[in-house]
C-alpha cells in the first residue's frame, strides 16, 4: 500500500517528521474500531466536517475597527489617559498572540495536524485527548479537491483536501499545502502520501463493487449522476453512451458532458463522490471521454 516506513512509530527518519506515537486512549479507540495494525503516522491537518471553521471575514474586520475605534472616542471624549491604555489591549493580545505561536518550534504538532494510519483504517487524535476513528469499509464516499495555486503567473503551490463521510452528516476531512516544485522540508505536510493512500484505499473499496453491478446489468450512482453498461443518466435525462459526443475533464477539475442534440452537464469533480471511480468507469464506458491536464 505504500505506507513507507512501516513498523517505525512514525519516528523521522531522513526528510521525516516526527509524529507522537498513539496515546493510551487514541489505541483503545483504535483497537475498538478493529483498524488493526498501526502502521505509522503522517503530518496532516484534519477537521471535522467539510468546512473550515474560523472566523467570517466581516466579523474579524468589524472587531479590529472596534478596537481601533474604541480607544480613539475614548481620547476624544475623556482624554488621551483614558484612550492610550484601551489602545494597548489589542495590540498586547496581538503581540501575546504572535509569542504563543512563535516560541512553538516547528517539529510541534497539534493533534489536528497529524493522522496515524493503521491496516484498516485511520485514526484522528484530537485536542482533548481522545481521538475518532474511521475504518476504509465504513467510509460512505470520498470527496477529493486538489487546487493548484499560482501567484503573478507563477506556481506557488498545491491544496489537498479528501473528505470522507462516514454515514449521514458525519465527515472528517484531511487536507495540507504543499509545492512541489521544491525540495521536501521536515516541516512540510505529509498530505501528498496520505493522499495517495486514501485514493488507493477508495479505488479498492468501490471500484470491484461498481464493475460487478454493472456486469449484472445494474447502475451506479455517483451523487446525482448515474452510469450503467448503456448510457449516462444526468439531472436533464438519460443518454446512451453513443450519444455522448464528449465527456471532458480539463486541467481545473471541471467536468463536461455533452450529449447530441446541445445537451450539457458541467460539475466541479470536487462535487462527485469516489471522483477516481466514476472516472474509471466513464472511460471504460463512454469512447469519447477525454483528460488534460495541466
């Protein structure tokens, strides 16, 4: 499966980070779950859900104007003895902020920026000590959103993120920044490894199961998108593959389908669960699908 040095504990060896071994609880959780052998440990952000919770830009712009504002109707109205201190509050709490932060040596991880790989699985440590487990076989889909990013023309680099429900609302979702473009830093994310295992897992997981049914003359459901031996089903209608006169997938991860007759379906592969698999099967299917990359 390609998971390196196997067998390790997660320990640096060479360009790798070191990762703290599984606590006491994050194994119990881990043997609870049945995920079998630890394998080892990668430096990869993790959250719940699909979005990252933070701050609205409006709410953090509408608190630096109230503590910039505030200190400046202070010294107008009372004087600046009453002003001046109000003034220091934010930018201590700034300056606090930014010591907190940067006494913090760069092999320190917190629990949401690390990820333990075990034989059946994976396992998310969290901050209060505990930790979430997720099996391959009780993962429901996979979302996978990779963005290239370019400052003034040139690369700069690239985003990750695979999101993996779990049943209902329920998701976690890995996700790191890395250019690679440039030699691997200790302190880099491991997100690109990670990554290429939960693409394998996925594809292992689904795709003999998508292929038997199709082989029984049956379909497969891909969000709101269906293939079978036969055609396409898109949200507009039904086409026989031999009506689909393109299924493109460009460079930016958009996908197009069009069909005879001037139909046309476009959805960001981020949208499609088990993009890998769907993909798979489309070529298999449909004789004109196409993919550039960039």
């Amino acid at each position: 499966m390609g998971t390196g040095d196997v067998g390790t504990g997660g320990r640096a060896t060479g360009d790798r980070v070191t990762v703290p071994p599984p606590g006491e609880e994050a194994t119990r959780t881990a043997r609870a779950a049945g995920l079998g052998m630890y394998l080892r440990g990668f430096r990869a952000h993790h959250r719940e859900g699909e979005r990252r919770r933070g701050v609205p830009p409006a709410a953090l712009l509408l608190l630096v104007v109230a503590a910039l504002g505030l200190p400046v109707l202070a010294t107008r109205l009372v004087g600046a003895w009453a002003g001046v201190p109000l003034l220091v509050l934010p930018f201590g709490a700034l300056g606090r902020l930014v010591w907190a932060y940067g006494r913090l040596p760069n092999a320190s991880l917190r629990p949401d920026e690390y990820v333990y790989l075990y034989e059946r699985g994976l396992l998310f440590p969290g901050r209060d000590g505990g930790a979430r487990a997720v099996a391959w076989e009780g993962v429901t889909a996979m979302h996978q959103d990779v963005t290239r990013t370019y400052v003034h023309g040139g690369y700069a680099g690239t985003r990750y993120a695979y999101r993996l429900s779990t049943g209902g609302r329920r998701a976690v979702t890995v996700d790191g920044f890395v250019n690679e473009e440039t030699v691997p830093k200790p302190s880099d994310s491991q997100i690109r490894e990670l990554a290429q295992i939960v693409l394998d897992e996925t594809v292992r997981r689904a795709l003999p199961r998508a292929v038997t049914a199709l082989e029984k003359g049956g379909s497969v459901a891909f969000g709101e998108v269906a293939l079978d031996g036969l055609g396409i089903t898109l949200p507009s209608g039904r086409s026989a593959w031999e009506r689909v006169r393109r299924c493109e997938l460009r460079g930016d991860g958009l996908l197009v389908v069009r069909t005879s007759g001037g139909g046309r379906w476009a959805r960001e592969s981020k949208e499609i669960p088990d993009f890998p698999v769907f993909w798979a099967l489309v070529k298999e299917l449909a004789p004109a699908a196409r993919e550039h990359r960039r």
